[in-house]
C-alpha cells in the first residue's frame, strides 16, 4: 500500500523524513533532466530545490482549506519561462511540483513512483525513433531585394529540396530596401540543407539567410 507516513498530526520525524525524500528525489529528477539535455545549471538547480519548497508549503498549509487555495492560486501565478527548445524543462518543473506534493502529504512511494516513471519514459522515448521525422522541420527566413518577386520565385528550390512549404508572412527592412519572407519548411534531406542554402543564396544575391530548427517567437 502507498500509505502516507504522516499520521493525524504532523511530527519532527516526519518532517524530516519527507523533506530528506524531496531533496533525494528532487536531485534524481534533475539528474534525469539532463539525459541528452543542455539544461543550464539553473535549471538543474531550480528542479533539485523546487521539490523541497512545494513539500513546505504542502506540510504548511495542511488541513487549512483557505489557505491551500490561496496557495494553489499562487501557483496559478508562476510562469516557467524556459530558453527556446527546452519544452523538457518545462517537463520536469512540473514534475518536482508532483514529487513536492507528493512528499509534502506524506506519500513519499508515489514521489518516488513519478520521479522514476517521467525519468524512464524520458530515456524511452528519446532513445526511439518515435517522431525522428520531426529533425527535418525548419523555419526558414530569407532576406531578398524589394525587386525581387518572392512568391513564386522560390518554388523551384523549395520542390527540389522540401516535402512541405508554408508561406509565414513578410515584412519590410532596411528602409525598404529589403524584403524578410519566412516559411515553415519540411526538409526531403536534412543532409541536403547546404546545398539547399547554397542554391537560394544565387537567388536573394547572397543576403542574409537563416534557417532553424525552431523559433518560439515567429518574429520575421
């Protein structure tokens, strides 16, 4: 049975035996974060720690209706802001919240149960080949001369070297002098996106070109 090892009242012992279990736990959770991962070490830290503070305030806040509202309103509040492409980050955070919880009630075998299962998923799934085809996906900006007709000019390169081509939007720079047109590419080669850089720099006379594996803000 995944009991609780708080009883009616909340002891010393107690405190301490779910606190040592979120600060074990939560450095595992971190360790596990890092599988393949490029998470700075403020990340890794904030996941180590995070687990401590929500067993805190859970042990705080217990049997108190009002305030554990408030609490969870709190944590409404808190945006997890991450750098571009760390979506895992995210993942973790969320999961030291899980093992806080878990850990601040008592029930430090069903902390233990999530950290491992996120932690072996993790490993699962970066391991398999599930959703590899998503490695080809672009976004592709091109900066072109204002004499330049962009909408169809690119269609011969786009057949030749992509599966998928989404016009994003276009804007103006440089005085007006230059155009910034973006698309949301799928690439046939991933091996092949030299090449495919190298032909559309003969058409945009050589201007900047940037193409990447993702933007969260699609700022053109």
């Amino acid at each position: 049975m995944l009991n609780s090892v708080i009883g009616t009242s909340l002891t010393t012992g107690s405190l301490l035996i779910c606190t040592a279990a979120s600060v074990v736990l939560g450095f595992f959770t971190a360790l596990g974060s890092t599988y393949k991962s490029q998470s700075s070490k403020s990340v890794f830290t904030t996941i180590a720690i995070m687990p401590v503070i929500v067993q805190i305030v859970m042990m705080v806040v217990n049997g108190n209706i009002g305030t554990g509202i408030a609490v969870a309103g709190a944590f409404t509040l808190v945006r997890f802001r991450t750098i571009p492409g760390k979506a895992r980050d995210i993942l973790f955070m969320f999961t030291a919240m899980g093992i806080g919880m878990a850990c601040g009630t008592g029930y430090i075998a069903v902390a233990a149960l999530l950290a491992v299962l996120v932690i072996l998923l993790n490993v699962i799934y970066l391991k398999s080949k599930f959703a590899d085809d998503r490695i080809c996906q672009r976004y592709l900006r091109i900066t072109i001369p204002e004499d330049l007709n962009y909408t169809h000019e690119f269609d011969e390169i786009f057949a030749k070297y992509t599966t998928r081509c989404e016009f994003q939007g276009v804007r103006t720079t440089n005085m007006g002098s230059l155009f910034r047109v973006a698309w949301d590419i799928d690439l046939a080669n991933s091996d092949c996106e030299k090449d495919f850089i190298d032909e559309l720099r003969t058409l945009n006379g050589n201007l900047e070109i940037c193409c990447n594996i993702s933007v969260p803000e699609r700022e053109l």
